[in-house]
C-alpha cells in the first residue's frame, strides 16, 4: 500500500511540474527604466531636433539593442538642439511599442532625442521622443534650437573625394614625368656645348 501512495505521488509531481514547464511563457511588454527629466534624456542620446516625419518604411538596417524588425523614418528638421543634424536626416527604430519602438506617423511633427550607433540613429519609446504637441517642458527646457546644417554636395561629398585621390596622383604622375624629361633635356644641352667648345 504504501508503494502505492509513494507511485502515485511521483506521478502526480511529475504531473505538475510538467504541467509547469509547458504552461506558456508570460511575455511582457517594453517597460522603461525612469526616463528622467529632459536635461537627463538630452545628456544620455547624441541628437535632439524637432522635425516633421516625412515617411516611414520597414527598413533593413540592424538595430543595436534589439532583433525587433527596424522601421526607418524620414525627416524635415526644423530645429536641432544637440547632435550634427541635417536639414533631411533618418532615424531607425524597432516595430512596435512592445519592443520599444517608437511609432513615427507620417506628417506628424515630433520632438527627437536619438542615439548614435555609428550605423545609424536610433530612437526608442524610452527615449523622451514626444509629438511636439505634447512636448511643452521639453520645449520650454530646451529653449531655443539652432537651425539644422545644410548637406554639402558637389567637391565636398565622398563621391566626389574619392575621385581627388587618382587626380592628384595622375597630376604629381604628370609633374614628374615634366619634371625629368625638363632635366633630361638640359643636361642633353650641357653636353652637346661642352663638346662643341
């Protein structure tokens, strides 16, 4: 009998911790540390504009602290406070609220504090990003931004620097060339006086 009790509460533990292990995993949603005040969100990322989201696409750039799927949006700054921002500059972030992405709309103009990742800037729902609408104390804490920098294109871009490089070494190529056969020359005249006299 009392094998009996013994097999029967082996099989009612077995029961119930299998019971336990199966039982589906409690998820949770993005929860965030305190965000802090506007001097502390400023201070913790590297860029912080008020611009409009002009669009916004799923994007296959990765993202540092998450495997969330990225979405990248578009920007029209319309004034910086920190950080080199462009006039037209994008911003990555996960998709959803529940991985901490910040859900950018089309045409809405927002309040951005973003971090530099050295890939690209991220913003996440823990960020202190806000509607500029809802933005007041950050507005007010912030005070005047500077007007964002304006891309620079012609000789300035990459494209166009790595084409100086070959040019400047075709152009010291050609000034030596010159250069010896100048020498060559002279030293050609040199000799036919010399023999001359």
């Amino acid at each position: 009998m009392r094998t009996k009790w013994i097999w029967l509460m082996l099989v009612g533990a077995m029961l119930v911790s299998g019971g336990l292990l199966s039982a589906p995993q409690m998820t949770y949603a993005c929860s965030c540390a305190e965000i802090g005040d506007v001097r502390a969100a400023s201070d913790r990322n590297d860029a912080v504009f008020a611009g409009t989201a002009v669009s916004v696409k799923k994007s296959g750039l990765p993202l540092f602290q998450s495997s969330a799927e990225a979405v990248k949006t578009n920007f029209h700054v319309n004034e910086v406070w920190k950080g080199l921002v462009t006039a037209d500059i994008a911003v990555v972030s996960a998709n959803g609220s529940d991985s901490c992405g910040f859900e950018f709309k089309s045409g809405q103009r927002y309040v951005v504090y973003a971090r530099d990742t050295g890939k690209s800037l991220e913003v996440s729902l823990c960020s202190r990003t806000a509607l500029y609408s809802d933005a007041g104390e950050d507005l007010a804490a912030l005070g005047k931004g500077s007007i964002p920098t304006v891309p620079q294109t012609g000789l300035n871009n990459e494209a166009s620097s790595s084409y100086m490089i070959p040019l400047i070494l075709l152009l010291l190529t050609i000034g030596t060339i010159a250069l010896l056969y100048v020498r060559k020359k002279k030293r050609l005249k040199s000799r036919t006086s010399q023999q001359s006299s």
